[in-house]
C-alpha cells in the first residue's frame, strides 16, 4: 500500500511555492514549467484546491491544505540530537 505517491509529493510541492505572507499572491505556472509541475497544478484545480489550472490563487480548501503542508514540512525537517 502506498500511502503518499509522486503525484501527492508533487501536488505538496507546488502547494508549498504559493507564498505564506499573503492570500493575495498566487501562482503563475508558465509555458516552459516542468511537466510534472503542469499536470500536478492541473490535479489542484480539478480538486478546488486553486483558482485556475495554471495557478491562480489558493481557494479556502487551498489555504488550510497549504498551512497544514507547511506544518508538516516543519515537523519533517526537524533536526534529531
């Protein structure tokens, strides 16, 4: 069983670029953007989880997975003593 797959991985990656200061900044995914960045934005819209298949804006659902993706990325990085 896998419990987080490279399509998971990769739509927290994109979630963790949209900048944490402001909900009135977004995301632009352009042309020359990896494949994997294209489809995994792609996943994010089709979820309701951005405004637009090519970035836009977190939407509510968006702002609350992002936080929880930071959280998440904090706890991981943690160094051990």
């Amino acid at each position: 069983m896998v419990l987080v797959d490279q399509n998971m991985v990769d739509e927290l990656n994109l979630l963790l670029r949209f900048p944490a200061s402001s909900l009135m900044q977004g995301l632009k995914i352009h042309n020359d953007a990896s494949q994997t960045v294209v489809h995994a934005a792609g996943r994010l819209y089709a979820k309701g989880i951005i405004t637009q298949p090519d970035g836009g804006y977190l939407t509510d659902l968006g702002i609350d997975l992002a936080e929880h993706a930071r959280t998440l990325q904090v706890a991981l990085s943690m160094k051990l003593n």
